[in-house]
C-alpha cells in the first residue's frame, strides 16, 4: 500500500490531522491506530470513564506504568491512555482548557516563531463549535463540540462560592488567554442533536462521521506501528504488526508520528534515531542521533483532598448510589442530561501560589465523587474530591525503550519532584486547597476527611503526604520538543531535524507545559500543522 501521508497514531492530533489532510480529495492519507473504532458506550457515555480508567483489562486503556519513583517513596506512577481512535480524548474528563497566552508567546521567545498566542488562537477557533456561539476567543462552525456542562451539581456551585470566599475571582471562561479564577469547566461534549450529552472525543468530532465516505481516507485500527522505514535520511514508510503479521505502508511525501508523549519518541528509538546509549544496548541500528528524543519529559503531579459526604446529589456507590444511578442513566439515554453527561471534574479554580507570580502557577479540579488511586481504590458512601496540580513544573524526566520488541511499553520516568521548587508549590497548593474545602459553602456538604489530612499541618506533614500519594494528572507533554536547541527534536514546522519527509504532531512537541489541560492545545497544534503541510504542497 501506498499514500501520500501515513500517521501513525489516532489520538486526538492524529484524527485532527487525517481529517484536515483528507480534505483535499486529490490526497490520500493512511492513518494507523493500535486500538479500536472509539464507539463503545463506555466511551460515549462521559460517566463511562470510571470503568476505563483504572485500567482493568488494558480496555481501550494503555495503562503504562512508571519507573519508581524516588521523589514518591519509591512508587511506580501510574499512566493512563486511550487506546482507541480519538486517543485519550476517549478517555479524559472532557475538559476544555487552552491555558494561559503568556505560555504560546513564552514558546515563541524559545525560538518557535509562529507558536505565539496571536498565531494559534485562529486555530483554536477553527476546531471549535461553542455551545455559546463564536465572539473573538471562539469558534462557531468547527468539528470539535464545546459545551457547557448539563447540569453541575450544588455541591460544585458551593465550591465556586467557597473559592470566591477565599478571595479568588469568579471566572466565566477559562480560554481567553486569562484562566486566572474559579468556575465551572467547559467540557467537548455533544451539545444538541441525536447526541445531546455524548462525550466529543477527537474521534467524534473529526474522524467519524467521514472516514466511511471518503475513499482517500484509509483508517486501519488495531494495528500497531513496529518501526519507520528509511532510505538513507527519508522516511518514506512505516512497518506494522496486524495479528501477528509484519506489514508495510509507503508514503510518497511524509510519514507523521502522532504517538503522544510517550508512543512517539518510543517508536523513533525503535527505528534508530535518538540518544545512541537510548538505542545501541537493544541491538536497535542507528539511523540518526537525536539527543532530545525521549528528553524533556514534563508531567503534571496531581495531589488530592477528599471528605465523605451525607449529600447524596452526587455520584456515590452503594444501593442508593446504584439505584439513583439507574434513573440518571435513563435520563441520559432519554435525553443526555443528568449525571451520566457529568465530567466528574465539575468545578475549576487558576491560583497563584505567591501574589507576585505574573499567572497561575495552580490549577484544582473539583471532583463530585471520592476519588483514591485513579479510582482503582473504592469507598462506599457519598463524597467529593478536590485535585491540585503545578501548573508548570520543573522536574524532568524521560521515555525510552524498555527492549527492542515494538509491543513492549516504553520506560516512563517522570521524575517527579526532582526538582525541589516543584515540592514547595505542591504544599502551597494543598494549604490553598484546604482554605477553600474548610470555607463556609462547604460546611454542609463536609462529612469525614478520608486522607488523615487536619487543621495546622506542618510543611513536613505536606510533604508527607505528597510524597506519599501523588500521582500524575494526565498531562505528559515535551518529549519531541520544538525549537532550535540543539535538544530539540522538530523545528517550529514539526519536521524532526536531520531527517526528511518526517515530523512529529501531537502534545510531544510541546517545549514547555501550558498552563491548563493539554487536549484542547492538542488539537490546535494538529490544525496548525494541517494548514503548514498543505501549503507545502500546493506550492509545489
């Protein structure tokens, strides 16, 4: 088989980009995705992600682990992924978040021209169809469905006011380049239509309601990409396993790994290029070294603050919890509303950990259900759950290859609070979280605390308990930077340097965190790339 492109990956870049490439009817573009279609109803159904993520089975869940970790006691952190078109987007909390302008224009000041905000706003607002119509920070006509959340519980509106209690302004929306404020999420979800209340995934939005109709489209699902093929410094294919069997797809212009942050640095050391001592021991042929192939690995460290709760408006397990639960999932199916549209992650809040930082540095997520271990720890009962993360950290880690065998999962070390700056914004954040928890709008809904966390804890204590039971948040980004450095793996058009016909497209290539969710910037960055190969092309 041939194709003008192959990308390897679903995800949320890699649906976006097969979408937008396959536009032009004279192009054909192969697209290859280890996991499913991304249909099933746990999918769909946004509530469903309690039974993805813990990981059970590996459904449509890579469910990676980490290396131990020492900044964690020696833990191995968990990491979960979405194996299925449309990538974790399949499987996260649906949360719309751009993050801050500041983050785009620092990109730009590192030598990545036209990665500022001003450049990549347009295409936030092309991928976007906001329930609340298009205005100057949002689109109205684009595949991906921005709403508002159904129906936030009392609970989540208790927290806002305990928040603004705290001195925290209220913030309608978080994506005009200024999250700073506590609210209410927005959330890529079906917002009107057959699908009212459906989870949008990138799958969803850009890849379904086409890949049947367009006859130069190819989509192969549950094939896993082995290696890339060269000759000399071209790509100019990929090698891949289809139940058992070994199997090439050519490309006539570019190869495009869309992997993520850990698929598609593991899948360049698997085809030789990157660090020589990353490659060499797995009896892996150089093709090209690349210092920062792996490198750069940033991910946010999540801590979490949870109470039990006689409140009962909202998602609990036990026989009311079930029996509720049941009247919540007909009204979904009826309608796609009611606690099954949840995000789970209902309410927001952007702090700053010192007044005199120029953004938040702090992002919480406010969870109306009990949430231990990346709900792989259940309690019985009612509850609610308040996450916070750094925004921006500064620990780095990295990805390589566990061995030579493609379907091995890569080596994940994030490298967590390797860097002490990162422990001390953590302890802020959770005596900034408990301020909130402990104000009055929550008195009603607080019950028992479930983590032995308590009134005048010292910096000790924290840290403690930090270390004890952090775990990541689901934003790994970096590993495939983009810049001019000599650790930089693609240029500021996504090809990876050295090589030709090659680039990397998706949340690896980010040179630093932004400041909120990585999935909506995902896709902008796709769209981006999108428009800079096509007018490559068409020039020629």
């Amino acid at each position: 088989m041939e194709f003008d492109y192959v990308i390897v990956g679903g995800g949320s870049a890699g649906a976006t980009l097969a979408a937008r490439l396959s536009e032009d009817r004279d192009t054909s573009v192969c697209l290859l995705e280890a996991g499913g279609q991304g249909k099933n109803i746990f999918i769909r159904a946004p509530a469903g992600v309690v039974a993805i993520l813990p990981g059970h089975g590996k459904f449509v869940n890579w469910a990676f682990s980490t290396v131990p970790q020492a900044g964690l006691k020696g833990r191995c952190g968990y990491q979960p992924r979405g194996k299925a078109l449309g990538g974790s987007s399949a499987i996260n909390a649906m949360l719309y978040v751009r993050g801050q302008k500041q983050d785009y224009d620092h990109w730009a000041e590192l030598g990545c021209e036209g990665w500022d905000w001003e450049s990549v706003l347009p295409y936030f607002k092309r991928a976007e169809n906001n329930e609340n119509g298009a205005n100057e920070a949002h689109g109205g006509g684009g595949p991906l469905q921005v709403a508002n959340q159904k129906e936030p519980r009392p609970i989540t509106r208790a927290f806002v006011e305990a928040a603004r209690q705290t001195q925290i302004p209220y913030r309608e929306d978080f994506n005009t380049g200024d999250n700073e404020g506590a609210g209410v999420y927005q959330v890529t979800q079906f917002h009107d239509g057959p699908r009212n209340g459906e989870r949008c995934s990138a799958a969803a939005a850009y890849l379904h309601p086409i890949m049947d109709e367009r006859d130069n489209l190819t989509v192969l699902t549950k094939v896993r990409a082995s290696r890339i093929l060269f000759e000399g410094k071209r790509a100019v294919g990929i090698a891949y396993r289809q139940k058992a069997k070994t199997h090439v797809v050519k490309a006539r212009r570019e190869v495009i790994l869309a992997g993520g942050a850990f698929g598609s640095p593991q899948l360049l050391q698997l085809s030789g290029v990157g660090r020589p001592e990353d490659i060499t021991p797995h009896g892996i042929e150089m093709v090209h070294a690349l210092p920062g192939v792996g490198q750069n690995l940033q991910d946010r460290l999540d801590f979490v603050q949870g109470w039990k709760s006689k409140d009962t408006d909202n998602f609990g397990i036990g026989l009311t919890g079930s029996a509720n639960l049941l009247g919540h999932i007909y009204r979904w199916w009826r309608k796609g509303t009611g606690m099954i549209a949840t995000p789970f992650a209902e309410g927001a809040a952007f702090i700053k950990s010192e007044p005199s930082l120029d953004r938040p540095d702090l992002q919480l997520h406010f969870v109306i259900s009990i949430v231990d271990d990346h709900a792989r720890k259940l309690h019985p009962g009612y509850g609610y759950s308040c996450h916070v993360c750094v925004l921006r950290p500064h620990s780095r880690g990295r990805v390589s290859l566990k061995s030579a065998d493609p379907m091995a999962d890569p080596l994940i070390d994030p490298n967590y609070l390797s860097d002490e700056r990162d422990l001390k914004s953590m302890i802020a954040g959770a005596k900034l979280t408990r301020q909130i928890l402990m104000a009055e709008p929550m008195a009603q809904y607080r019950h028992e605390e479930l983590f032995g966390t308590h009134d005048d804890m010292t910096d000790a204590e924290w840290e403690d308990h930090i270390r004890s039971r952090s775990d990541t948040i689901y934003h790994p980004v970096g590993t495939c930077k983009m810049g001019h450095d000599e650790m930089s793996v693609v240029d500021p058009e996504l090809k990876v340097r050295g090589l030709e016909g090659l680039r990397v497209v998706d949340a690896s290539v980010m040179p630093t965190l932004v400041s909120g969710n990585t999935n909506a910037p995902t896709i902008m960055i796709a769209e981006k790339a999108a428009d800079m190969i096509r007018k490559i092309y068409q020039a020629t």
